[in-house]
C-alpha cells in the first residue's frame, strides 16, 4: 500500500468553514482537487494487477475495471473538481 502525496492545505478549512477535502470511502464516488486526483489515480491503477480496465466504461470512469462480464463491483470512479 502507497501513500498519496497531498499537499496538507488541501486538508484546510477557510474561515468559512468551506474548503478542504473529505473521503467517504463508502461512496460510490469520489471527488479531488485535480492535482490530487491525479496522483490517486496514478497510484492506484500502478497497484492494481492483472485486471482489465473496461473499454466500455464512460471517460470519467478511468478507474473501471473488468469483473468478469460487468464492471460493477470493480468500478470506483474519482473525479476531479471540474468534471462535476
């Protein structure tokens, strides 16, 4: 398992209370700052093995993944702020 390399400002709250980034690691999707979104992303599919990205999956889905005939359960899709 890697670590992701976050610049710690991005954990930050504004005064307003807006800002920062929150993993749910129970949803289905996930939304990150664009630099972070890519080091995620980078990582992650570099950890993942001997499995098939699906062809038919939308682009913003670039993290989906063949389970046998569907990509459901393998599917984990993490956006960046501006695909949202």
């Amino acid at each position: 398992m890697k670590q992701v390399p976050i610049d710690p400002s991005h954990w930050d709250l504004g005064l307003d209370k807006y800002g920062g980034i929150f993993v749910d690691t129970g949803a289905y999707v996930t939304s990150f700052p664009d630099d972070v979104y890519v080091k995620f992303r980078d990582i992650f599919m570099s950890e993942v093995k001997n499995m098939q990205l699906d062809p038919s999956s939308p682009t913003s889905f670039d993290t989906c993944y063949m389970a046998g005939e569907f990509c459901n359960t393998s599917c984990s899709e993490t956006t960046s702020d501006d695909t949202i």
